[in-house]
C-alpha cells in the first residue's frame, strides 16, 4: 500500500500539486488520470522519489520516504519496478539482456540464476521464443512485453507504469492493460498507472485518481466513475461519443 498525505509541489512560482491525499491499495490496479498539465506526471514523479514535495508525505507500507535514510531509500527503490513510456529498451542488448539488467544492477546474482529468472518472467509474458531477439526485429506490443517482463524481474512490492499503452494498437493495449493486471494480482504487486487511455479506465480501473490543476477532484472505481455526477470528471471521460453511450447504457441497467 502506498499512501499519500497532503502533498504539495511547486516549480517556482508555479504550485503544481495542491494538497493531494490518497491511498494506493496492494493488489490492485490504481491508475491516476487528468488533462495535460494536471500534474499526474509529477505525482509518479513524487513517488518515484525523482521530484520532493515541499509539503506532506508519501509512506510505502508504512515506511515515510522523507524520513528514510539513503541505504533505506536505496533499498526500497529494489522493490520497485517501473514501465516507461514507450518500453525504453536497450536498442544494443537482446531481449534477455535488456530483462537481466535490472538483476546484474542490484543483486549479486550469478549468472545462472538471473538466467532462471529471465527465462521464467519470459515466460510469464508469453515471449518465450524471443531471448535472442534485438528490440528492432520484435513489434511494438512484444516491446512493451519486454518491458514488463523487465519491471518485474526484481519481484517488486510496487510497479509503476507510465502511459503503458502510448503507441499501441487498441487489441494490443488491451492485452497489455490485461497483463498488467493479471501481474498485479498474481504477484500482490501495488500497482500505479499514469494513464489519458479512457479504455485503459474501463477495462483495468480498480482504483482511478482523477487530478484537475494539481487537485484531487474525484476518486473511485470503473463503476463508480459511470455514476458519477462531478461536471469536471463527466467532462473528461465522457468526451468522446463512445463513451457517452457506453455509460448511458450502464446507467439504464
């Protein structure tokens, strides 16, 4: 669980983050949403421990981060596990280098185990057959496996993704989106994804923080965000034609 407890964040002048509290639950996918400019990027940021808020406190199963040391810090980012934008794969090394990089870098592993692992998140993933692949003779959908396969290598307690489905095709968003799920569950993983993929919301939002100018403006559920009445959240997701079907037949039933 990752908990979140009034924090503020500021470039300059400029208050980026305004008082955002929230809870992030284990074993669920909990996705942040919001325009351009809403701050969800600077949120993972924060918890990523890249950006300091100046105010309030962000604690991974009760550790503060604020209040840890730098070999604690240290050891908490081995429990993390993280999705760029795009895969951000080593275009040099083959898929099982990019996969074990992660294990040559923060464990002491001997080689044959961190081959045992690799073969087995590959596996995981369904890409078995692509160990010797490079990242330019596999798709994009297979990239964004690799990626995750990567983000899990270390067997983290948190994974965070951003904008996981940027560049795919819908089918391929979908059965990332799906993945990333199954992974969240399978492993108890707390799951953080920054996501504008309205479909992502619909398919995978256990838990979905909707930021509007760096405040909370509404959390809940993919049920509860069909219901809801909050002008700014409706706005939003329901700006596409799809959409606005798709909760009016939810709401009729």
């Amino acid at each position: 669980m990752i908990e979140i407890k009034n924090i503020e964040k500021s470039f300059g002048n400029a208050k980026i983050l305004k008082g955002i509290s929230t809870v992030f639950e284990t074993g669920k996918t909990n996705l942040i949403i919001g325009q351009s400019g809403s701050g969800k990027t600077v949120l993972l940021k924060s918890l990523l421990g890249i950006h300091t808020p100046e105010v309030g406190t962000i604690s991974f199963d009760g550790r503060i981060y604020s209040d840890l040391d730098s070999n604690e810090k240290r050891e908490l980012r081995t429990e993390i596990g993280m999705l760029f934008q795009g895969g951000a794969l080593f275009d040099s090394m083959t898929v099982s280098e990019n996969v074990g990089f992660p294990l040559k870098m923060f464990t002491d592993d001997d080689k044959h185990k961190i081959q045992d692992r690799v073969d087995f998140v590959l596996k995981r993933v369904a890409l078995i057959d692509a160990h010797h692949k490079l990242p330019s003779e596999i798709s994009g959908g297979m990239q964004k496996r690799v990626a995750i396969a990567r983000a899990i290598v270390n067997n983290p307690k948190y994974l965070f993704c951003d904008e996981p489905n940027s560049g795919l095709d819908p089918n391929t968003a979908t059965l990332i989106d799906n993945l990333i799920k199954e992974i969240t569950e399978e492993y108890n993983i707390t799951t953080v994804i920054n996501t504008h993929d309205m479909n992502s919301v619909m398919e995978i939002g256990e838990k979905i923080l909707f930021l509007k100018n760096g405040v909370k403006a509404w959390e809940g559920t993919k049920e509860e965000i069909f219901r809801t009445d909050n002008e700014a959240v409706v706005d939003f997701v329901y700006s596409s034609n799809l959409f606005k079907k798709v909760r009016e037949a939810y709401l009729k039933e």
